[in-house]
C-alpha cells in the first residue's frame, strides 16, 4: 500500500457517543464526501471516517493530531483554495473542501 494513501475503511479512529442531534452537514476531505455535524472541528470529522488525519510530508508516517489544541501544528491541512489551517481548531462549515496531502511544490 503507498505510505500516502490514507486508510479509508469507514471505521475511523474516533466514534460518536454523544451529543448526535446537532445539524449534519457536508464537507469534502480530497474530493470524497464526508458527514459531519454543526460544531465538529475538521479534526473530529475526519478522523470519523478514517485512520489518519494525513501523512507526515517528510516520513511519510499518519499523523492524527497531537497536542488537540492549536499549538502544535500537526494537524495542518490545505483548503481546496489553498491555505493551511489547523485541523483541531476549525470548525467544519458546509461546503468546505479540505486537501489531506502535502502541497506538490510548495516553492
């Protein structure tokens, strides 16, 4: 399996026990459609679909968040229209299309 492909097996590494009646919404994580709910940060929405927030640029390793709170950078993704943001600390909006893997050529 190429290292930079992202598990995508339905069962994601965290689950919803709670608070299920907010709004679902939809988002685009690398073009495929993934449900989420009003209040959900981009983190937990993907991670709810899939193994891994991304894979590490230089590793190659998944990566999942660390520290949950903004300060430590691993959970950066791209918008569609490019700019990074910091998974754990955006929420999920409809429409949004996020893009898990490292900018081709980011010079």
């Amino acid at each position: 399996m190429n290292p930079h492909t992202l598990k995508k097996s339905g069962l994601g590494l965290l689950h919803r026990v709670a608070e299920t009646s907010r709004t679902p919404l939809t988002l685009l994580v690398d073009g495929q459609p993934v449900q989420a709910l009003a209040g959900d940060t981009v983190l937990t929405a993907i991670l709810q679909h899939q193994a891994a927030l991304r894979h590490n640029e230089f590793s190659g390793l998944p990566r999942a968040g660390f520290c949950l709170m903004g300060a430590c950078q691993d959970c950066w993704v791209r918008t569609e229209q490019g700019p990074r943001l910091r998974a754990c600390s955006t929420l999920v909006s409809p429409g949004l299309s996020i893009l898990t893997r490292a900018e081709e050529n980011p010079l």
